[in-house]
C-alpha cells in the first residue's frame, strides 16, 4: 500500500476504554454509522411510483 | 396413487405455498418503506459474495494474492460480506422492534436467528482461510478460546484443510439452504405488517 491509504490505514488500531469496555474508534464509527442508516430508514419516506398515481 | 410420498409432499406444497404465493405479484401497502428493503439487500450481498467466491475458489491463493485482477475480486468479497452484515443487522433490527415473530411467523424469525449464526460461523472461517498474516493472527488467538471450551479437537482453527473446507463446502450449504427456508417462510407467511397496519394491498393504495 502506498499514499494517503497506507498513512491512513497501516497502524494499529485507535481503542477507547472506559473500565471493562473496550472498543475500536474503527468498530465503534460503524456502529453509529448503521443506526444512522437504521434511523434513516425508518424516518424517510419512500419514493411513490409515478407511472402508478397517473393512472 | 394417493399414497405415493410425491403426491403427499405435492399436495402438501400446494396447500401450503401456492404458486401465486412463491411468486406474487402485488404486497402490502406497509412494505413501500425503506426498513422493508433490507432483507432484499442482505440477499443482494449474499449473491455478491457467492459470486466472487466462486471466483476466488477456482482461480487460488496464488492468483487473487498476487494479480490486479485477483486483488479485486478479493476485496470485492471481503467488502460484500461487510456490507451482507451491515443489511443483515438493519433488517435485524427492524423486524425485532416491529415484533416479526407475530402471526404465527415464529419459525421464520428462527430460521433468520439460526441463518444469523450460520453465517457468523462462515464469516469466522472466511477470516482464517485468508492465507496472511491476519488470518495467522485471529487463529492463533482462537485457538486458546476453542481449546478453553473443549472443541478445539473437533474444530481446530489452525487446521488451514479444516476450515477451508468448512467455508468452502460445509457452511455455505448450510447457509444457503437456511436462506431458502427462510425466504419460503417469508414468501408463506407474508411479510410481517408494522403494528397496527392497515391490511391494504399496493394496488389498492394506488387507485
């Protein structure tokens, strides 16, 4: 791996620890990442099929 | 005639899962939502990651290590089990808190919990077959946790044979054929509605 990647990637892992509980920067980013997607999913409409109403 | 075992499973198959059923060509209106389309998602994946396995387990270590090529149908495998756990989660969630077990879909909420565990399983032996030295790590750090709980003899992590057959083979039958079972479940039950819907068809919600 070469540039901003390798910078970027070739290290070890950032940890947050709070007692018993440890969890990776990396590991916890993707957990918030998929409630966001899970909320979204929830609150935003879904898109209605034009052809169909015109009719 | 009636007692043939082929007119039974027929009768039995037509009862339970017509073809209208298997194959149906309206839904619910509840199901233009977008938590509706994270089952379908985490099949998209699956097909992604059976694809590019296949790939992978014709062409071998030396090509998808060393190749362009063979790097990018790695990653693309790698990538599309990462994103098959991030739908497969969301679904999850979605049809915990709507309480999908109702309406007698209890089987169906098992067979996603036991597909869930599957392919956790198949994951794990994904991870160790990878031929480097990530997959040396998590197996040399696994095996005192197998060894700790007594399979370690059964299930030998380091067994570089064992697991890639296990991934390759035995898991994703088992896998494959869980999806099936639930996606026929699905197809027989219908999909679960959102508390307290009302039980209008897509079309009916059109006109």
């Amino acid at each position: 791996m070469t540039g901003w990647i390798s910078d970027f990637m070739n290290h070890p892992a950032t940890y947050l620890k709070s007692g018993w509980f440890q969890i990776s920067v990396t590991n916890l980013v993707v957990i918030v990442l998929m409630l966001i997607i899970f909320a979204l999913a929830v609150l935003i409409p879904f898109p209605k099929d034009h052809k169909e109403s015109k009719k | 005639m009636s007692d043939m075992w082929t007119t039974k499973l027929r009768n039995k198959w037509q009862k339970n899962l017509p073809i209208e059923k298997l194959l149906p060509d309206d839904q619910p209106a509840y199901v233009a939502s977008w938590i509706y389309v994270f089952g379908v998602l985490t099949l998209s994946a699956l097909g992604v990651i059976i694809f590019s396995g296949i790939i992978l387990a014709f062409e071998g270590p030396a090509w998808y290590h060393t190749s362009d090529a063979g790097k990018f149908v790695n990653s693309l495998h790698f990538w599309s089990v990462q994103l098959f756990f991030v739908f497969m989660v969301i679904h999850l969630w979605g049809k915990f808190w709507m309480a999908a077990w109702r309406g007698n879909r209890l089987a169906t909420w098992v067979t996603g919990a036991v597909a869930f565990i599957a392919s956790i399983a198949t994951a794990f032996t994904g991870y160790l077959v990878q031929t480097n030295f990530d997959s040396q790590w998590i197996s040399f750090e696994a095996k005192d946790g197998f060894n700790s709980v007594g399979v370690g003899a059964w299930f030998t992590v380091t067994n570089l044979g064992q697991m890639l057959l296990l991934h390759v083979a035995f898991l994703p039958l088992i896998l494959g054929a869980i999806t099936v079972v639930h996606v026929l479940m699905v197809r027989k039950r219908g999909v679960v509605p959102p508390i307290d819907a009302e039980p209008i068809s897509l079309s009916e919600a059109k006109r």
